[in-house]
C-alpha cells in the first residue's frame, strides 16, 4: 500500500510540473433591459498558467516521491526476504529435529536391549540389583530423550507451518479428521 501511495504522489508530482490549460466559456442572458444592452452574450477564452520559477520545487518534489516508492519496494523485498530466511530455517531446525530423534530411538532401542540383557543376567544372578535399576535408570533416561525429541520434532512442523502461513488451527482440524 506504501509502494502504490508513493507511486500515485510521483505522479500527482509530475502533474505539478506540467502547465495547467484552463478554458472559460460564459453566456450571459439578460432579458428585459431593453435595447441599450444585448440579450445575449457569450464570452470564451483559454488561459494556460504555468509556473517557470518555483527554484526547482515540483522537481524535487517528483524526486522525493520516487524516493520514497523505491524505498517501499526495498522494504517489500527485504520482508520478503525476511520470510524466505525463517522458511529455511524452520525447514532445517525441522531436519535437525527428525535427526535427533531418530538418534533418539536408537539410544532408546539400545537401552531397551541393555535392559533385556541385564535382566537376564539378574535372574540368572549374574549382576546385582544395583546393575539392574541402572539399566532401568538409564532406560528411562533413554525414553525421556525420545519423548523430548518427539515433542521437538512436533514444535519444529508447527514453527515451519506457521512461517509457511498456514494455520495451526486449520493444520490441527485436518490432523484431527484424520
């Protein structure tokens, strides 16, 4: 709307350095005056007005308002700009998120398997106890991770639909539908 606005006073300025044509057309009707004065008379005329010495002022007024378009397109294009950086951000802080995620589940499968293992090792009174609750420690531990690497993974998809415009509420009514 600024870029249009700064457009529109260019052109109303250019308009102030061009010379005005005006044209003056009159008909006068007097009735009743008898025949010391003319019924009708019609007058015309053209004047043309145009101001040489104005030190330069519609000029630089022409000047100042393509100034100010081109400044409004500067900041279309660096909010525009603006947008394209945080898209790809968002789309590599979603990238970044999957892959840990992903590494996630790996410490979780692994921790799973260490558990599996050091209970058979207690049942076959192979460890102790204490062994036991630190592969149970260490797979919780494991879980939480993977829990907070999902919850990452979900706050990222909802960052990039945001900064793609999209709403979250229409993004959530199709997942729910679903």
């Amino acid at each position: 709307a600024q870029q249009r606005a700064a457009a529109a006073a260019q052109t109303a300025a250019v308009g102030g350095l061009l010379p005005e044509l005006n044209a003056v057309l009159a008909v006068h009707n007097q009735q009743g005056m008898g025949d010391m004065m003319r019924e009708n008379e019609l007058y015309g005329g053209l004047m043309l007005n145009w101001n040489l010495w104005e030190w330069g002022a519609a000029y630089h007024q022409v000047e100042a308002a393509a100034a100010r378009e081109l400044k409004a397109g500067a900041h279309i294009e660096a909010a525009v700009e603006g947008i394209r950086f945080e898209v790809q951000q968002r789309r590599l802080e979603l990238q970044e998120a999957r892959q840990q995620l992903e590494v996630a589940q790996a410490g979780l499968a692994l921790a799973d398997e260490h558990l599996r293992l050091e209970l058979s090792r207690y049942e076959a009174q192979q460890s102790t106890a204490t062994d036991l609750l630190a592969a149970q420690t260490s797979r919780l531990r494991a879980l939480n991770d993977e829990t907070a690497a999902s919850m990452t993974v979900e706050m990222a998809r909802r960052a990039l639909t945001l900064a793609t415009g999209h709403s979250l509420l229409s993004v959530a009514s199709t997942e729910n539908s679903h």
